[in-house]
C-alpha cells in the first residue's frame, strides 16, 4: 500500500464513510496529529473496525444458532507504526484509559481484570501465535471516542472492534495473507483471554459487513471452517434507531457465562438420548414441547458432575449457583427461530412482521434469559407507543446498554423526542440516540506520511 500525504486522505476516506467522509477526516487529521506528538514523524499505518448492532438473535451465536448483525459507522480507529522490539506501546485518545506498554510473547501476562488494555494483550497474544513469533512490536494510539467512536458498556461490541482492528494491524504488518471467514475466528478466538465465552458475531459483522445491509449468519461452522452467510438489505423506508439507555454493564462476565452453562447444560442433559448432539441448534428441528418435557427448570454444575455430566471451563460460576437450564434453552429455541422468520420477512421487505419478532425478542430476553434491566424495559414499552415504530427490543448482552427500535423514517424525530423526554423524567438519565446506519467491514484505510 503505497504512503499517501493528509492532503488525500479525503479519498480514502469517502468509499468508507460515504457522505460523512468530511466528518471523518477532521477526527482523523486530530488523531494523525496526537500520534506524531507522541512518537514523531514518520509512516502511520492508519486502521478502523466498526461497531455491531445486532437486529435480533441475541445469545444464539455460542450456541450454533442464527444471528443478524449489523456494522455500525460509529468505529474504533487504530494507528500503528512498526518498532524495532518486540513491545506494544499503546495509548488512548481519552485519557480515562492510561498508557500502557508490554512484551509480546506467547503468554501475555494480563493487566488486572476490566483494564482496557486486555483486548489488546488478547490480539498480540494471538498475534504471535499465529506467526511463530514473527510480530513486529507496535506504536499505537486509540482514537474511539463518542460522538464517530463506538460507544463503550452500550451492547456495541466496542471491546470486539478493538480486538479486530489490532489483529487487523498485525496481520497487515506481518503481511499474513487469510480468508476474510478465518479472520473473523482468529479474531474472536483472543477474547477468551479476558475470560467471556462468547461466540463469532461480533467479529464476523465487523469484518464481513456490507453497507446499508444485515449480514445473516448461520453460527455453525461448515467443512473447511467456512460459514454460511448472508447480506439482506434493510426494508425501504425504515431505519433503525439505536437508543443508549446509559446504563453500563460491569462485572457481569459471571452472569453471562452462567447463561453460557445452562445452555451447555440443557445440551448434556438432551444428549442422553441423542448421543450426537453438540448444541442446541442440534434440537431446532424439534417441537418445543418435546425438548421442554426432558429439561429440569434449574440444576447446577456440583449436580450434573455427580451424573457423570461435565460442561467445560465456565470462569465464576460457581459449582452451586442455580442454572435456569428450561428458561435459557427456551430462549435458544424460539430466538432462532425469530432470526429464520426476520431474514425471510427482511428479504420481503416486511417491516411489520420484522418489527413484530423484534418485540418478542425483546420479551424473551427480558423473561427467559434474564438479562433486561427496568431501564431497557421502559424504553422498549415507550418506543412502541409512538406512531411508526414497527418493534423494539435491547441488543446486546443485556444488563444494560442499547436498544434498538426498527422506526420509519418520518416517525424518528418524534420517537427520539418522546424517549429524550420520558427517560430522563423517569430515571433521571440523560439519553442518547443516533441512526443506525450500516456501513462498512474493518480494513487498513491508508498508509499516510506525517
């Protein structure tokens, strides 16, 4: 990629950004100039990965199940440039997030538990892995601020954007040549590190996604580690407006691997008379009812290691802690299902019926898997009382963060008005909405000389 000047930036910028490209260039210019401040002049490597929302399956993707994400244009920009040893040196552009330097190795040592920094010691660690040790170390700066950054704690996937655009970097420097699908693995693999057993979703709609389109993706690996996907475009005269209800999750990550074990548990338990089972994608075909008369409404891991079933690695979840194993399969089931019946509704430009699975999405993960909070709940039920808005549900990993309302595209102005005068009257929050507009998957934007 040859070195270009700031005078042509603009240009790179436009096939990604489209009209906001001028926008753009203004917050890319300033992170140009904090790099140099910083580490001098010279090449800058100039990398971006988008957030996701996700139009519905939530929780389906480490199960084998179905999902339909979406880039976002709000993004994490990495830029990089090459060191002569093998250390990372990183800074962020919000100075709530410190500096921080380590060694690459094939075992990182982490930072403590919630530092930012672990996603990036996740991608070096793969990094090196992945090349043996041939992982040139890096000058880095993070520029992911809101208003054009993804917001953090929101359900965005902003920790997955992070990890995507360093693996970007490090695979563009060691010049490795992989398939866009092994990509997206190779970069969903890191985030074990910082202990979330989660699945691909996030890293596929960062890397795969198409402008003004959802990209369907069926979880469950094919033959050669290939996936099936997907691009559907949104229905003409809706869009979606993403709400943040300003309420973060933290801590939660055993709350969700206790989601994580209840599925693996009903999976267990399920296999007894169905020896080839893996997950619970393996029981979709079936009736509900048929699966439900088999499954206990809890159990805990001490119980079905005692019936000689065991469910892997699940970091803080206690031997004893009640897994709800009926209600969390129950949502499984019936939201892949939801994701089946959105793509052909979205292929027929149903808005009604895909607002309507939005909604019942939203009951599910409120009631099933347990993962709403009162503040997502009272933005859905106000979102569906104005005029327009086809469904709503939260996105996300739940206990806290966005929701997302499928709205046409005369009804946002007032939608956006009734939530930002409702919410902060009930809770006493400030709220912030913005468009969801589709963009682009992660790439190296330019090589630039400063």
């Amino acid at each position: 990629m040859p070195l270009i000047t700031a005078a042509t930036l603009l240009d790179h910028l436009a096939p990604i950004y489209g009209e906001d490209a001028p926008l753009q260039l203004a917050r890319y210019q300033a992170a140009v100039a904090r790099f140099v401040a910083l580490y001098g002049h010279g090449p800058i490597t100039l990398v971006r990965a988008p957030g996701r929302v996700n139009l519905i399956g939530e929780h389906t993707d480490y199960n084998d199940g179905y999902v339909l994400p979406a880039a976002l244009d709000k993004d994490i920009v990495l830029l990089a440039r090459p060191r002569r040893d093998p250390v990372v040196q990183a800074t962020n552009i919000e100075s709530q997030f410190p500096p921080v330097t380590f060694a690459l190795s094939a075992q990182i040592e982490p930072a403590p538990n919630g530092h930012w920094s672990n996603y990036l010691r996740a991608a070096a660690q793969m990094a090196v892995r992945l090349t043996n040790g041939n992982t040139p170390g890096l000058d880095l700066l993070v520029a992911a601020a809101p208003p054009l950054g993804v917001p953090r704690n929101a359900g965005l996937s902003s920790s997955s954007a992070l990890v995507v655009a360093l693996s970007q970097a490090f695979t563009h420097f060691t010049a490795r040549r992989v398939a866009a699908m092994r990509f997206a693995q190779e970069c969903a693999d890191p985030e074990w590190y910082v202990g979330t057993r989660g699945g691909i979703m996030d890293h596929f709609a960062a890397i795969l996604a198409r402008r003004d389109h959802a990209l369907f993706l069926d979880c469950r690996p094919q033959s050669g580690a290939t996936y099936i996907t997907r691009h559907v475009p949104f229905p003409p005269g809706f869009c979606l407006l993403v709400i943040d209800s300003g309420i973060h999750h933290h801590n939660v990550r055993g709350e969700f691997n206790r989601r994580v074990a209840a599925c693996r548990a009903g999976v267990a338990l399920l296999r007894r008379a169905r020896p080839g089972i893996t997950h619970l994608r393996d029981v979709q075909h079936e009736t509900w009812a048929q699966i439900a008369a088999e499954l206990p409404a809890t159990s805990t891991i001490a119980d079905l290691t005692a019936q000689g079933l065991h469910l892997g690695e699940l970091p803080g979840v206690p031997d004893d802690a009640p897994l709800q194993v009926l209600a969390c399969c129950r949502h499984v089931w019936h939201e892949n299902r939801r994701v089946l019946d959105a793509l052909l509704a979205l292929e027929q430009g149903d808005a009604p019926t895909v607002g309507a699975l939005l909604t019942a999405a939203h009951a599910s993960a409120r009631d099933d898997y347990a993962i709403s909070t009162p503040e997502l709940d009272f933005l859905v039920e106000s979102a569906l009382q104005v005029k327009g808005v086809a469904g709503a549900r939260l996105t996300g990993a739940g206990w806290g963060g966005c929701v997302l309302a499928l709205v046409s595209n005369d009804a946002v102005g007032p939608l956006a008005a009734h939530l930002t005068a409702a919410y902060p009257a009930r809770f006493g929050l400030p709220l912030n909405t913005f468009l969801c507009k589709a963009g682009p998957g992660a790439c190296v934007v330019a090589e630039i000389e400063a």
